[in-house]
C-alpha cells in the first residue's frame, strides 16, 4: 500500500470536503479517520501506533499530534494555538453527505436519540440514515450525571443546521417517545422539515370535526389494524397534526407517530428507519469504532473526537452503500411491485453482511490489493411502506 492511494488520498478529500478548517487540523482529522477505518478503533494509542507503522515515523510524535487537535487551546503548548469548534464542521458534514448522495434522490431521513457510555458520558447525537446506518451530523457528549435538561443542547444542535439542506429537499426529522416534545415539532416545522415523533399511548387525541378528546389507547381495537387522520394531540396542550397508528403482532405497543404532513402523503412505516441510529450507536462501539473502550472523561475532547468518528463512518458507509448497490438483486426484487407473491409473502430480507462492515472490508481490499483508495456515493433503498396485511380502522 501506498502513501499516495491510501492516506495522502484522504487527507486531500478531507480538506476538499472541509473547507473551513484549515490545513494542519483538517490534515490530522484525515489522520484520525483514515487510522480508525485501517484499525477499526477510535483509541488514541491504536491509531497512533497505527498511523505511525504506516508513515515509518515514531509512536509517540504521532500520538501527540492525534492528541492536540481534541484538546482545547488552553491545553496546547506554545503560541497562536486555536481550538477546533466542531460546530462549525456540521453543515459541511450535510453539503459532504449530499455531495455523494444518489442525484435522482431528493429526500432525506434524519433521526435524532441519545447514547450513554456507561455513567461517564451521554452523546446527543443527530444522524443522516442510509441503509441501516447511521452518519452523525451534528452531536454534543455531555457528562452522563450533569443536572439540568437536554432541550437547550438540542435547540443548539438544530439551529446549527438550519438552512444546511436545499428547499427542494423532503426531510423528515424522526424520533422516538422518549423525546417527544411540542417545542421539538415545532422547531422541525420552522426549520422547514417534517416531524415524525413517536408518542406514549397515554395521551388523547381529538379527531378533526369532533369535540371530545379520546384516549390513544383505544384508537386501534387490535394488532394489524392502521389509521391516519388529522386532529389535536394532548388536551392540556393541544398539537395540531397529523396521527399515523399501526400496531403490529411483533410490537408490544402500536407506532403512534406525529407529524405535519396530510395524512394521504406520509406513510407509518417510514418510522422503521428511526432504528437505524441504534444501528449508529452500535457502529460507534463493539461493531466499529471501539468508543466504549475510550479513557476520556472530558466531554469537550470527546465531542471533538466524535469529528472524526463521524468522518470516518461517513467514508465506510458510503463505499459500503456502493458495494451493496452493486450487488446483484435478488429473484424476489425482480418481480414487479403487483406480483401475487408480494402480496402473499411475509418477507423478512436481513442483510448478510451490515453496509457499515462492508465498507470497511471494500476499503481493506481494495488498499491490499494496491487499487486506487475507495470512495463510495449514497444510493438510499426504497423507504418501508405499510403493508397490505394492516386493515384500516374508521
């Protein structure tokens, strides 16, 4: 393997792709991200001792210039020491994505959830999905035992994307029950997204043209039953929206799902993609980057750290959605969306190999086998659509 197609080759796309940042850090984030694909660890040690096998230089002199870009200016020797301000690197993150996303594709599943490391850490964490995984586009680590509440730190991460995605673009913003609030839907909907939050069956909701408020809980009688339809959520504080249900035999409670679009242009299921960020968080640890073995105990170095861990995942899963793209499709796909076996057949397709591990071994193989290094485009699959089996409730 080469310098020129392996590390040079991503450095030079990092600072094409993060134009703001100026060379010396955008260099060491290409350091770090293209160290944590080769070793598939976020470990400072690793990747020091990583990067400096590769450029033949010691593990030390490495392991320092790794450290100093997470640390903040007033820990950094010497003069004119600037501070990365990783909020600044979330819009470019967005114009990044887009950049490799499929051209005849102008719609966009964001997701927003929270991980925990232990009791040391909490990660806020927004995320672009795409074939069951999760980009981080903007985040912040807070300590897990901080007081106080986390809206102020998720108004902070929204407003810092406003304006990131072109107006032509449908977005929808999901989120599950635990995260549901009025101010978030309302936010979204000023943004000039859609929401589509998940809410506790313990609400009411009043349907348009009627006066009484009925408890969620009695909206579908039983699984395998569907309804959508426009009203007011909640009567202490009434949310106009629209309500999506679906129960399914799988799912202890039914999907109850709030949003701004009419009832007959979004579809229920599309909530399955909210899971992906699950996905994320895993990829961010035992399944990718190893984060759950990090020392660190300063949530500022590690929201700086999680840069990198989102440009490296942002590379992987790229390549990864092309390598899947590419594969031949299978018998079933080839049947055309009225085929009787569509309609007959539960079909449950999970992937052999995740997109993110994917990714990871294109990469590998292609470096091992002295190609020029990979760079893969986003080609999203088909949204999830309700199926057939749900009989609509009046």
């Amino acid at each position: 393997m080469s310098n020129e197609n392996g590390i040079e080759s991503w450095q030079t796309t990092v600072i094409e792709k993060m134009p703001h940042l100026s060379k010396p850090p955008a260099m060491v984030l290409g350091l770090w991200s293209f160290g944590m694909v080769m070793s598939q660890s976020c470990g400072l040690t690793t990747v020091a001792s990583f990067i400096a096998g590769l450029q033949g230089k010691k593990e030390n002199s490495v392991g320092q210039r790794l450290r100093e870009w997470y640390m903040g200016a007033d820990e950094k020797k010497g003069v004119d020491r600037a501070e990365l301000d990783v909020t600044l690197c979330f819009n470019w993150l967005i114009l990044w994505v887009l950049s490799w996303w499929s051209s005849n594709e102008k719609r966009l599943a964001i997701v927003m959830d929270a991980s925990s490391l232990g009791e040391r850490f909490v990660v806020l964490a927004i995320s672009i999905v795409c074939r069951g995984c999760a980009i981080p586009v903007a985040w912040v680590v807070v300590k897990a035992a901080e007081p106080g509440k986390w809206q102020p730190q998720w108004e902070r991460l929204w407003r810092h994307l406003e304006g990131s995605i072109p107006s032509d673009w449908l977005v929808i913003v999901l989120a599950d029950r635990g995260l549901y609030a009025d101010w978030l839907f309302r936010l979204i909907v000023e943004l000039h997204w859609h929401p589509f939050l998940r809410i506790n069956k313990g609400g009411t909701f009043r349907k348009a043209g009627s006066s009484q408020f009925l408890p969620l809980a009695t909206l579908l009688p039983a699984t395998a039953q569907a309804w959508s339809g426009t009203g007011h959520c909640f009567k202490s504080n009434p949310l106009a929206c629209t309500l999506l249900a679906c129960w399914d035999d799988e799912h202890k409670d039914p999907w109850l799902i709030v949003t701004d679009f009419p009832p007959n242009q979004a579809d229920v299921f599309w909530y399955a993609m909210r899971s992906w960020i699950e996905s994320g968080f895993k990829q961010s640890k035992r399944a990718g980057w190893q984060w759950q073995a990090t020392k660190m105990t300063d949530p500022e170095r590690a929201t700086r750290l999680w840069l990198a861990i989102a440009v490296a995942t942002l590379w992987v899963v790229s390549v990864g959605s092309q390598a899947e793209d590419s594969l031949p499709a299978s018998s079933f796909d080839d049947l055309p969306p009225a085929h009787i076996a569509r309609r007959v057949s539960v079909r449950s397709k999970p992937r052999v190999i995740a997109c993110f591990r994917r990714g990871i071994l294109a990469i590998l193989i292609a470096l091992l086998n002295s190609c020029p290094l990979p760079y893969g485009y986003f080609k999203p699959e088909p949204w999830p659509t309700l199926s057939p089996k749900f009989s609509p409730v009046g």
